[in-house]
C-alpha cells in the first residue's frame, strides 16, 4: 500500500479524550483500569498481578500501516528489547474482533511475533474489544504507561509524528521512551499526556 492509499483508507488522528464508547475512562494521574486477559499462548494476565512493576500497553494491528511503520523499521523491537530489559513489563495487545482487519489467534499471534522479532512479554488478545474500550483505546497503536501502584502516567500517541513514513521516525519526539526514561531515573514525565494517532481500533 502506497503513503497515499494508507492515508486515505485508514489514518484516524484521534483527540485528546480518553472516553471509550462505554463511558469507561483511561485518565492519567488515576488509577488504569483493571482487567484479565488471555495472552496468544493461553496464559491469563491481570494489571493486578504485575503490581510493582512499571507496564506499558500497546495496541497492535499488524495489517495498519502506522503500525508497520514502527514494526517495519525496528523502532518498537527496538523499544520493546530496551525496556523489558529494564524489568518493564511490555503487553501488546490486539483489540481486533474476529473477521476484521488485525484479527490474530493465539497461534497467528506467536508466529507474527516470531516473524518480525517483538520483544513484548505477552500478547493478549482481546477479541471483544472489553479492555480496550475499558482504556478508550483509539487507533493502533495507542500507547499507555502505568506506574508501579497502578498508576496510568502516560496516554497517547508513541511519538509526535502522525505518519506512515519510516523515514520520520530518526526525526520523531518519542513520547514513550521519554516517559520511561523520565520514571526509571526517579523523574517527572513532561509530557503525560498526546494525540494518538494510527488506524482506527476495529472493535466489534
């Protein structure tokens, strides 16, 4: 798919609202919504287990092209590696529902991983969309940090560049690695909160 094609058919630069459809909210400085889900290789997660630890969540839809952009070029191996050596706890997850664009079983899941070398400590899937409408998750990807005590300290787009084009990235603000690397060294994130931008979540 050419950049054109890509923006015409599926950019979504979402707003700053956090809100999902059911009302449920994902508001940095509360606490991040809980949920359980069960990841591509059948082992259930819950938020309340990895308490003490900093999460990042990250939605995923391997057929956008936002999302291949950073796949594509490395950039969220890169990160992924990075901060889950540093006792981050990386969940990607996939809010696609059966039949639409994105949607992975768990074997599909572990081979998608497998093929373009992610580093996440899990993929959950989440084939009715109930935790990323719980988080209000908008387009993929859509990235979330949470502290420690379960704490939401990020929400937003993984950098300040809504496009498609790998060669934006070396020019690109992370918001993600720079919140993270504000926390891990006892620091404030400057900025907690950005416009995510991607394809739209295909919820059901």
């Amino acid at each position: 798919m050419s950049r054109p094609l890509a923006f015409a058919a599926v950019v979504v630069v979402a707003g700053l609202s956090l809100c999902s459809p059911t009302g449920a909210q994902a508001l940095v400085g509360q606490p991040a919504p809980a949920f359980t889900a069960t990841d591509s290789s059948g082992q259930s997660h819950s938020l309340s287990a990895y308490k003490g630890k900093w999460v990042v969540l990250e939605w995923t839809n391997h057929g956008c092209p936002f999302v291949q952009k950073h796949y594509g070029s490395g950039n969220m191996q890169k990160l992924q590696q990075a901060y889950t050596q540093k006792g981050v706890v990386w969940l990607s997850l996939i809010s696609s529902a059966p039949g639409k664009q994105g949607y992975l079983d768990g074997a599909q899941a572990n081979a998608l991983n497998k093929e373009r070398g992610a580093h996440p400590s899990a993929v959950l899937l989440d084939p009715t969309g109930q935790v990323g409408r719980a988080y209000g998750a908008k387009t993929t990807p859509h990235m979330f940090v949470i502290d420690p005590q379960g704490t939401l300290v990020y929400a937003g787009g993984i950098d300040d560049t809504p496009s498609a084009d790998p060669a934006d990235i070396p020019k690109s603000r992370n918001f993600v690695s720079a919140a993270l690397d504000a926390v891990l060294a006892g620091k404030p994130v400057a900025t907690a909160t950005s416009t995510p931008y991607g394809c739209s979540v295909k919820y059901n």
